[in-house]
C-alpha cells in the first residue's frame, strides 16, 4: 500500500525544506504559526489543513497538487531559483 496524503505531505515539505535550506522556524512564519507548530505537522502528531497546502505552495511556487503528489514531484515543479544554491550563485556567492 502507498503512503497516505498526509505522509506525502509532510515528506514533501521536509523535502523542500531540504532543498531550499528552510527550517522550520521560517515555514512557521510564512504560516503565522509557532515552530512547535510546524513540527507537531511534520511528526504527524497535528494534520496539516488545506490552508497550510494553499500558504506553502504559493512559498514555494509550486502547485497545491504538486505538493501533494509527493516529495519527487514537489521537488521536480521547485522553481530552480529557489533551490539552496541558487539564492548564493546569484550574488556571486561561493558556496
């Protein structure tokens, strides 16, 4: 059996946290949540709700059902410049 939406999700935005460099502390305020709020979603202990889909995929330039369709698809629609590395290769940064 597949994963459940909601694993999905969480699993797609780890992902994307991983490949932009977010933390948790910087989704909650894009989210006008608490840190501890967004780790209660991404540990499955609260459901992320269909608002929190809408707020992340705008974030992250993303369709909504791309988020959902999982870490792959998420990280595959991520626009190149807001990959971790393209935010430093853009000011002349080494990384």
């Amino acid at each position: 059996m597949g994963l459940s939406l909601e694993e999905s999700l969480r699993l797609s935005v780890a992902a994307l946290m991983q490949a932009t460099g977010d933390s948790q502390r910087a989704l909650a305020a894009v989210l006008g949540l608490t840190q501890t709020q967004v780790s209660r979603r991404q540990s499955g202990a609260t459901s992320w709700t269909l608002r929190d889909v809408d707020v992340l995929a705008e974030y992250y330039e993303i369709a909504a059902l791309d988020l959902l369709a999982g870490p792959t698809r998420a990280c595959e629609t991520l626009p190149a410049a807001r990959r971790r590395g393209a935010r430093a290769a853009e000011k002349g940064v080494a990384r």
